[in-house]
C-alpha cells in the first residue's frame, strides 16, 4: 500500500519554508515527489530568528512566539499540499517538522553540549490533524554525536549510483557534503562519510543585505562583478573549523556577520562586491575542499538547497573540481531547493517505522539510533 508523507524545511538560509508530499510504494527510497509548496517567511520573523541566533534579552518569550509563528506558516504549507492533491488529512502518514535551528553547539560546554530547533509540533499536529514527527537532532546528541548533518543516509538512498561515485552538497546558510561510492566498488560497504564542510549562503546573505539591501544575490550577479582578495581568502580560510577532521558540525553560532567583521579588519578599503567574490570563493573551497578530504574519487558533484540557484558559485565549483561534473540535482530528478524537506519525509518515515536514521561515520555518535519524537493527531 502506497504511503503518503510529507515534509518541512525551513533552513539555515532562512529565506521561506519549503514542503513536499511524497508517496513511498514499499517503504524505500527513492520516494516519489507528488507535488510541493512554499511560503516566505516575513522579514520580520526572518530578523526575529536571525537574532535569536545570538544572546539577547528575553529569549525564551521571544522564542516561543517565532516558534509559533513559523508553525503558522507551516501549517499553510501543510492546507495547501492537501488542497491541491486532493487529499484528507488522515491520508498522511505523517508529517517530517524539522523546526528552524538557532543553536547548534554539540559537544561544547559540558561535553554533552545542546542544539535547539524552534519548533511547535505539538500544535502542528492539533491544527493539521496529522502525526507530526519532530525534535531529530536530539537523540543522535545524547548518543555522544553531533546531531548533524542529518541528510547523508537519504543522500545515499535517493543519489546513490552503481557505477559512480558521487558526492552530494547542500548548499543552505551552511554547507553539508556526502560522499557516496559506487554501489559496486569495494567501498560501498564501508562507512558513510558525511560532514558540514564550512559556510554555504550565510556569510554571502550576510553582505550582500548590509550592501544592497537584498536579502540574498541573486544568481551571483553582484559578486561575480568582483575581484577574489587572495589576501582575504587566506584569512578565511585560516579558521580552526576547516582544519578539524569530521565528524563535525556547525551553524550560524561560528559563521556569522561578526565572524566576518573580525576577519574584515585591514581590509576596510576592499570593495563591498569584492568582498563578496571573494566569500563566494570560500564557500566553493570549502566544499571542493570537503570532497577531496577522502580518498574516495567522486565522477559527479551534486549542488542542492539555495546555492543550486547561485550560477556564479556553481561555475566556481566547475572551476576548482575540474575533474568532477558538477550539476545541479535537478539534474537527478529533484528540484534543489526541495532535497531537505524530502529528506524530513523519509527521516518521518523512518521514524515511524522504528527505523534508525542515525549514521555514526557521520556524526560520531555511539550507535545507530531512532531519530525524532512522534507528535500524534
């Protein structure tokens, strides 16, 4: 029998939410992508979570107003999916909420550490009248991991290929690579490799809205119009978080506008789109970087999330991995800015069925294990 699920991302970028109902015939990958929704999230919740991304007055008041407001927008996502396919509430299985990260420091501070996902799943599922799952990171934390990246295990299942190797990047606010082998080679049974290899869009959207005023560049066009600082890249490129070896994780708490502003000092004289070109470059790197940190020799590179859609950066990736084809996964079957929420779905799913969804190699947690709480209707 034919399942239904369907899934929610709100990312990094914070640029909208984005869902997805897709239907599962047998339980397994690759889900079928029936149809998708999005909504933007409003500047002014857009602010609201950026600054709850740092220390502030009344936090927990604060962030449990944008917690339900993101709900709101949500459950719109939710109305609309069902309303165009036709579908009752009580056809879906369930609904993947990953909520919207404003912390994400693992291991720090106790050893233990936290990560918080702003989230109502609670009132998801008393508005939507489906099982909601929610709260994925957590479990994968307590285990001694990371609790991100969450995505490789459903990068392996939807991308993987039995003859090439590929690796699959998620360009969101932040970057995120698998390294999948071929299903045929020797390496195919051994561990998953997946990390978060640097900055994705964060830094970018960062500068381009102190400059421009918009919320992101478009295309790449305003920083393509800049000259790459060779000088500014190295400093860049010098924080400790690209030296460390994975499993790693990381978030706006690391690469942030006051990141950048300490690694801006002496180049006040630097063109705003040279600046620009040049955090262009670094996010291209980092990626390039993470690729190749392994032995493992990728054929294809596969862009999904927002930097799919920046031209600029996807011809700088072309550029530093001559050797690799790189494309978007729109390419593969799967709009970019829609591999995330699919991923929530089968991550619901795999919850559902009691499956474990955690990857050791990825994370560094103790063992597999089931991921998310379960919200019922």
């Amino acid at each position: 029998m034919p399942e239904w699920f369907i899934g929610l991302m709100s990312g990094t970028s914070l640029d909208g939410v984005d869902g997805v109902l897709v239907r599962s015939t047998d339980g397994h990958i690759p889900l079928e992508v029936i149809g998708h929704a999005s909504r933007a999230i409003a500047p002014a919740l857009r602010e609201e979570f950026l600054i709850l991304n740092s220390e502030g007055p009344n936090e927990i008041h604060r962030g449990a107003l944008a917690a339900n407001a993101l709900v709101r927008i949500y459950a719109d996502v939710v109305s609309e999916l069902l309303t165009t396919h036709h579908l009752p509430a009580n056809a879906v299985r369930a609904i993947g909420a990953h909520g919207q990260t404003v912390r994400h420091r693992p291991q720090a501070f106790d050893s233990i550490g936290y990560t918080i996902q702003l989230n109502q799943p609670a009132l998801l599922a008393e508005w939507c009248g489906i099982d909601v799952v929610a709260d994925f990171r957590s479990r994968d934390l307590a285990a001694g991991g990371q609790g991100a990246p969450l995505v490789p295990p459903f990068h392996r299942a939807f991308f993987g290929h039995p003859t090439q190797a590929r690796a699959i990047i998620n360009i969101g606010g932040i970057s995120n690579i698998t390294l999948v082998p071929d299903s045929n080679s020797s390496q195919a049974q051994g561990p998953l490799l997946g990390f978060d290899c640097g900055p994705g869009n964060a830094l970018m959207d960062t500068w381009c809205h102190l400059h421009t005023g918009a919320t992101f560049d478009d295309r790449g066009q305003w920083g393509a119009q800049g000259a790459v600082s060779q000088a500014l890249l190295a400093r860049l490129q010098d924080d400790a978080f690209f030296k460390k070896p994975p499993p790693k994780s990381t978030g706006r708490d690391l690469f942030n506008g006051n990141w950048l502003e300490a690694r801006l000092q002496g180049f006040e004289k630097l063109p705003a789109k040279d600046v620009q070109a040049t955090l262009m470059d670094l996010t291209a790197w980092a990626c390039v970087e993470g690729m190749r940190s392994t032995s493992l020799v990728c054929e294809t590179l596969v862009v999904c999330g927002g930097g799919a859609f920046n031209l600029a950066l996807m011809e700088r990736l072309q550029a530093m991995a001559a050797d690799t084809h790189v494309c978007s996964s729109q390419a593969l079957g799967i709009e970019p800015h829609l591999v995330e929420a699919c991923a929530f779905a089968w991550l619901a799913q795999q919850t559902i069925q009691r499956k474990p969804a955690s990857v050791p190699s990825v994370t560094g947690a103790k063992g597999t294990r089931i991921l998310g709480a379960i919200y019922l209707a």
